[in-house]
C-alpha cells in the first residue's frame, strides 16, 4: 500500500474531502477527520472506537497499532503501510468514514463570538 493508494480509498468515501492539519494531509467528512497521512510518508492513521481498533491489532498485528498517548487509547489507530492488507484498511477506513458521519457535523469556528457593547449616552 502506497500513500496515494490511501488517498484514493480515503476519497473514495462519499463526501470525502482532503485538507491538511499539522501539516500532513487528512481527510474528512462533515468537517471531522476520519482518517490522516502521517508525515513520515510511510504510516496513516484512522479513528476508530477503541473496540474497532482493538479488533484490527488483534487480526492484523503488524499492520494495525494503537496511535501513541491518549489519541491512541480513544481509537485512533496507526497503519502501516507497507504491510497493510488493501481489503483490512479499506474496512478501517470505511468504519472510520461511518464513525465520522454519523457524528454532528463539526462547527466552522469552535469559539464564540463576543461582541463589544458600547455604553450608550444617557
């Protein structure tokens, strides 16, 4: 698996976009990241629950890994590319894809806006 064969599987996925977070590209739907490239062009990552990852280390260990810290411990799962079978990353990419979807559509702009209020003459 090379890195542009994952970027076709990741836009494959309906209404899937490519953008760039820290750097390296990502892929999202809804505005949230499904799935990543990390920048060291051999690894990706996809979101997946801790269930669904743990179910890809399981069946294909040397592929599969749980993504360092505590992002790894809520799911989010490093693939290594060079000895990922094609059909398992398309799954993980496909559950990360409907994980993605099937949250609220992320906002824009997180923050609030404030507005400045002016004293008005009395």
């Amino acid at each position: 698996m090379t890195i542009d064969e994952f970027r076709v599987l990741a836009l494959k996925l309906n209404d899937a976009v490519e953008g760039a977070h820290m750097g390296h590209p990502d892929f999202r739907v809804n505005g949230r990241v499904f799935a990543s490239l990390y920048p060291n062009g051999q690894d990706g990552m996809v979101k997946l629950t801790p269930e669904q990852q743990q179910h890809f280390i399981d069946s294909e260990p040397d592929a599969f890994a749980a993504a360092s810290g505590a992002w790894g411990r809520q799911g989010c799962t490093t693939i290594h590319l060079s000895v990922v079978p094609e059909d398992q990353l398309g799954e993980a990419m496909t559950l990360a894809w409907q994980n993605a979807v099937n949250l609220k559509p992320a906002k824009k702009n997180a923050r609030k806006k404030t507005t400045k209020r002016v004293a008005s003459d009395r």
